[in-house]
C-alpha cells in the first residue's frame, strides 16, 4: 500500500451516498494499492428535534463500513464542520444538498440549495489539498457547481465538475436497447449542457458499434421524438415511480465520474461531464456546461472539440444554453 487518497463526501446519511460509500472504499475505484480515508459531512444535530437525525444514520453507516473489514479503507471521519471534512481532501464529492419531491423541477431548488454551496465552496478553498478534484452531485448541480467554483478563490476552474454522467449512462442504454446490442457497443455519446430537462443527448455524435448510431437506428422520428425526451425527464419518470429521486444509478453514475477522472479514457470514446468553460463551442467562459470530455487518468480532462451539430442538435444545445445562463442570472448575488 503505498498511497492515500482523502476523498470528502457531503450529504453522507443520504440516498445517493449509501450506494457510493462501499465502493469508494473497496479499492474499486481507486485500486488495491490506494488507501482511502473518508471524510464524511452531514448537517449538525438539532437538540430540539425528536428522532432519528442525519448524524446519527451516518453513525449507522460507519458501522457498515466497519463491517464491510474492506482492507483498502484507512479511516472514517464523520463531522458537521465542512472544514474538518474538506481537511486536505483530494476529492470533494458534494453531494449533500435536499432531492428535487414530485412536482419541483431543478429550478425550484436552485434557492434552497445555491447557499449550501457557499459556504462549501469557501470551506473547500481553506482546507482541501492543492490537487482537489471538486464533484458537485446535488442538484441543480451545474449551477451549485458555478457557485461554489466562485467561491473556492484559488481552486483552479479545471479541478471542478459536475455530474452529467447519470444521463451519460441512461442515454447509453436507450440507444443499445433501440439497436438490440450491448450497452457497451455505445461510445461517444455526449450530454450537452445542463443536468436538468433541457439536456441534450447527442445522438448524431454517438456511434454503435463504430458506426454512426444513425446508421443503427435509422428511425429520426424515434430519436428526435422519444430518446431525447425520454433521457431529458428521466429522473423525473424515476420519481414518479420511486417516489423518491435516483439513488442507485445516481450513486453509479457518480463512482463513474470518478473513475473517470483517475483512469484514461479509451482512445475511441469519449465521458460525459459539466465543467468550466473555456469558452468552447460559444458557451460563455465560466460557465459550468456538460460536454464530451477525455481524461488522462490523473484528474485531468480535455473538452473533445470539433464536434457538429445540426441544426436539431443546435436548437436543443441553445435550449439548454439559455437555461444555464438564465440560472447563472438568478444566482448572480452568491457568485462571491
Ligand atoms: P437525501 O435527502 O437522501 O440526502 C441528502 C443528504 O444531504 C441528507 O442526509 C441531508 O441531511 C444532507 N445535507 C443537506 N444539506 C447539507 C449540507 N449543507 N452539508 C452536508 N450535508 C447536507 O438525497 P439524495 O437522494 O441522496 O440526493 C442528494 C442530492 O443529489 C440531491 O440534490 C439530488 O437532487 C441530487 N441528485 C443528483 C443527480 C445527478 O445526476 N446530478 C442524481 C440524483 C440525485
Ligand atoms: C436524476 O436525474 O435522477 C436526479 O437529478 C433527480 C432529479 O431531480 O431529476
């Protein structure tokens, strides 16, 4: 064992947490030589409330952890002090923030959940390692990105991202189940923008076994009619049905993305992620903004550029744009 790696998580007691914490711990993710240490960050106790809290459902999740005996995993620390749990974290995967209930779209949360990220993002800056790599999950979590990105002064723009990779995923599979091949005979498929029901899933850019996945499914009327609305509202179809929002394959998602951020993406193929814009295909600089992306392996990322769109793919890539730059508006007071 010759590493150790302090990935911080917010919002430990949650869904969303509960299926990402064993696999962050049992060397999945960050192989069998890397030791991790969890930081785990939950809201304080409130004296005044009777039963059970969020602390003490994150002590019933230590003790899983205890009980996994994972030999990869160093230790756990559980606070309510964003400072002690972003203490030289390497990994920031801030997840703790209130789920979208039946009925809200991301933009209702955008109030509740914008100031969490404040303060997270100043915490973050103090305390996490130079090298951190920032994962914002709870929603809307481009914009809670953007805002904590603003106020992580002296966090570098490339070390943010946020998560689009659910969609990555869900997109995926509908097309191998359209073209009846296997999910993994999808590559390059790309979610343009924000991680709301403005997404665009690319499918013009996508391609099945090598091969355009146009030439696939050849059937425009299903793609433009089905897919995209279909991949745009799923987590409020898994809602719906759960009644509570995506947990497991949110949590999957998120184990993805950093996988992704520590291993090199393969050659032909590319991954989903939001991240600070540089100003790539016209989306203004700051911008917290999914596109395709290749890592190198080291937390490193490069945005695949010279892609095109027509004039479908552009409508919705400006759908998603205008909803980006008009939640950047209604955060504007907590950009710091
Ligand atoms: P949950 O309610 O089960 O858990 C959220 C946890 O966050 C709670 O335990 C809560 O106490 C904690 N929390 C709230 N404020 C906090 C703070 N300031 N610091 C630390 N912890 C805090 O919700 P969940 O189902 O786990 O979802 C978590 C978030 O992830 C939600 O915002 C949800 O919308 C989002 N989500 C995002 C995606 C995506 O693809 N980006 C997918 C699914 C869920
Ligand atoms: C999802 O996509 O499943 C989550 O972001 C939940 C939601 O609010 O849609």
């Amino acid at each position: 064992m010759t590493k150790t790696v302090r990935v911080a998580v917010t919002g430990a007691a949650g869904q969303v947490t509960y299926g990402m914490l064993a696999r962050l711990a049992s060397g999945e993710v960050f192989g069998p030589e890397t030791q991790v240490i969890l930081q785990l960050l939950e809201i304080p106790k409130d004296p005044s409330r009777q039963g059970l809290q969020a602390m003490d459902i994150l002590e019933g999740v230590v003790m899983e952890l205890d009980d996994c005996s994972f030999p990869t995993l160093k230790d756990v620390v559980i606070t309510d002090d964003p400072m002690k749990a972003f203490d030289g974290a390497n990994f920031a995967l801030l997840v703790g923030s209130f789920p979208r209930k039946q009925g809200m779209e991301r933009k209702d949360l955008l109030d509740i959940n914008g100031k969490i990220f404040v303060g997270q993002g100043k915490a973050l800056a103090a305390r996490a390692a130079k090298d951190v790599r920032v994962v914002v999950v709870g929603n809307p979590c481009n914009t809670n990105c953007l805002v904590a990105y603003n106020n992580a002064k002296g966090i570098p723009a490339e070390q943010w991202s946020a998560l689009t990779r659910l969609d990555h995923n869900r997109a995926r599979t509908a097309l191998a189940k359209k073209a009846g091949v296997p999910n993994a005979d999808v590559t390059r498929m790309t979610i343009w923008g924000n991680h709301s029901n403005t997404q665009y899933p690319d499918f013009t850019n996508a391609k099945i076994n090598g091969k355009p996945a146009t030439e696939a499914i050849t059937d425009r009327a299903w793609l433009e009619g089905t897919f995209v609305p279909m991949i745009q509202k799923r987590g409020a179809a898994v809602i719906e049905k759960r009644g509570s929002s995506s947990a497991m394959s949110a949590a999957n998602g998120t184990i993805d993305h950093v996988k992704g951020l520590v291993t090199a993406t393969p050659a032909d193929d590319w991954v989903s992620m939001a991240v600070v814009s540089k100003g790539e295909y016209g989306v203004p600089v700051g911008m917290v903004f999914g596109y395709p992306c290749k890592t190198d392996g080291k937390g490193n990322y490069t945005v695949v550029e010279g892609l095109s769109l027509d004039a479908f793919g552009k409508g919705k890539f400006d759908a998603t744009l205008k909803e980006l730059t008009e939640e950047r508006e209604s955060v504007k007071a907590l950009l710091g």
